[in-house]
C-alpha cells in the first residue's frame, strides 16, 4: 500500500520560512518524480515545485522561484519542500504528489501565512 505522509504545515508570520516533508513509503521511491503542489481557497490546484526520480531536473512555479526549495533524500524515500520568505498569497494545502505510470497523493498539510 502506497502512502505520502506530508508534515510541517502551520501558521507562519509573512516573511518567514517552513519546512514541508514528505515520507513515502510502498513504492520504488527512487522511480518517481515528485512534486509539491497547493490548492488555496477558491482556487484551482497549483504545481509549486517538481523534482526528477534522481533529482537531476527541478521546476518551480514562477510565484516561488527564489523563495522555495524542493529536494528529496531517495536512501530516506523523502522529499522537501523548503519555503522561505513566506508570502500571504502563499496560504493553502499543500500535496505531495509521487507520479510514475501511476500516480500518488498525500493527505495534504495547511500552511497559513498571516499576520
């Protein structure tokens, strides 16, 4: 049974950072590429960052470039999502996503940035 466990989600002042973790585990990790996606209020889901099987190839969405960083641990079958200089607009759920010719999500985890 395929499961992405996300942590690290809170409430954040603007301008500050968190950490988002993912923990996969049922699948050949080192097979997927991963991907960090939102969803905020109202609005429709939004890929923030995407990281190769072997990390080689990483994307971000043009609102995060500069402020965030995805990289992944594929001996601890984890990915991160590394967010600083937190923004208001930046507020949602945000989704581990493993894809290969299946896809996989995790539950989601809430970050809230406010002031």
């Amino acid at each position: 049974q395929v499961q992405l466990v996300e942590s690290g989600g809170g409430l954040i002042q603007p301008g500050g950072s968190l950490r988002l973790s993912c923990a996969a585990s049922g699948l050949t990790f080192s097979s997927y590429a991963m991907r960090w996606y939102r969803r905020a209020p109202g609005k429709e889901r939004e890929l923030v960052a995407a990281i190769s099987s072997t990390g080689g190839t990483i994307n971000y969405a043009d609102s995060v470039k500069g402020r965030f960083t995805i990289f992944r641990d594929n001996a601890k079958n984890t990915v991160t999502l590394q967010m600083n200089s937190l923004e208001l607009e930046d507020t949602a759920v945000y989704y581990c996503n493993a894809a290969d010719v299946f896809s996989y999500w995790g539950q989601g985890t809430q970050v809230t940035v406010s002031s």
